[in-house]
C-alpha cells in the first residue's frame, strides 16, 4: 500500500479537523485516501484533476463479481461441483 506524502497527510488532516470528522472515523478517511493514490498511481492518474477522481469512484462502484455467463455455466456444470447451483444471468 502506498504511503502518503507527509505534506498531502498535513493538509488532509486539516481538512478533517475544518469539516470536524470524528477522530474515529479519520482511519477509514485515510484508508480511501490511500485507496485513491494508489489507483491514480496504478493506472498513470494525476491526482491532482477531477476526472481521475470520477474514474475512480467509477472503478469503485462496479461489482466485482462478473455475472454468470450462460457458458461459464455450462463449462463448470452449472456450479454443481461447489455445491450449489449457480443462477444463469440473460
């Protein structure tokens, strides 16, 4: 995981205290801020540009999990091997 710059950190952590978020809660602010610098750095982002924070929001809100395609199923046997059956996705 990337480490944030102790400058960025500085500022982010005033940030918080203006719009007073609970020091309980600045762990998970924090995390995310994380979370969006290592994306911007993974995929050649500037960070500092509000398109790069739509894209990651965008990033962030897609499942994870792709649906189950009607030959995945099939070429799985319908994930009886699991022991469950897997639902078919139109």
């Amino acid at each position: 995981m990337i480490v944030i710059p102790p400058d960025v950190l500085a500022r982010f952590e005033s940030i918080l205290t203006k719009k007073s978020v609970p020091n309980a809660l600045r762990y998970h602010y924090k995390k995310w801020l994380r979370y969006y610098l290592d994306f911007c750095q993974k995929y050649n982002h500037p960070t500092s540009t509000r398109e790069s924070l739509q894209q990651f929001i965008r990033l962030r809100k897609r499942p994870r999990l792709r649906a189950v395609t009607p030959a995945y199923t099939k070429r799985f046997g319908g994930g009886r091997h699991f022991g469950v059956q897997a639902r078919v996705c139109p």
